[in-house]
C-alpha cells in the first residue's frame, strides 16, 4: 500500500435491525494482498467489535482504498 492511502472497512449485519459499521483502518502494515482474491487485515478494536460480529454473522466486508495525490487510475 501507497504511503499515504486511506483503507476503509465497511460492515452490516444481517435483516433490516441493524446498522452498518464503517471503520478506518490507517495503521501501517495492518492490510496484505495475498493474491488476486485474498487480502488479510488486522482488525483492532476501537470502540467495540462490531466488525468480527457482522463477519461472523453473514461473512459478508466491503473494502475501500482510497489516494490522495498522482492521477486517477
């Protein structure tokens, strides 16, 4: 990852009860792409484990990366 870069990950649990919960993850050397279709992240607990439940819960994780200099790609 580009120095820099923001990663955000996003979560929901299952049904129409409850909220999604989106989470910054900007520690360095806490996100890996291991291949074309895996990456591996760190999940540090801020203000609770809303992530690892809604994982648990339906396995389903929404990841976002986002640049702030050089063009567009």
């Amino acid at each position: 990852m580009a120095p820099g870069a923001a990663r955000t990950v996003a979560t929901a649990p299952s049904g129409s009860g409850g909220h999604v919960n989106l989470s910054p993850k900007g520690h360095a050397d806490t996100l890996a792409i291991l291949d074309q279709r895996t990456v591996a992240y760190l999940d540090l607990t801020g203000s609770g484990a809303e992530t690892i439940a809604h994982l648990r819960d339906n396995g389903r994780i929404t990841l976002m990366f986002c640049a702030f200099s050089g063009p567009p790609k």
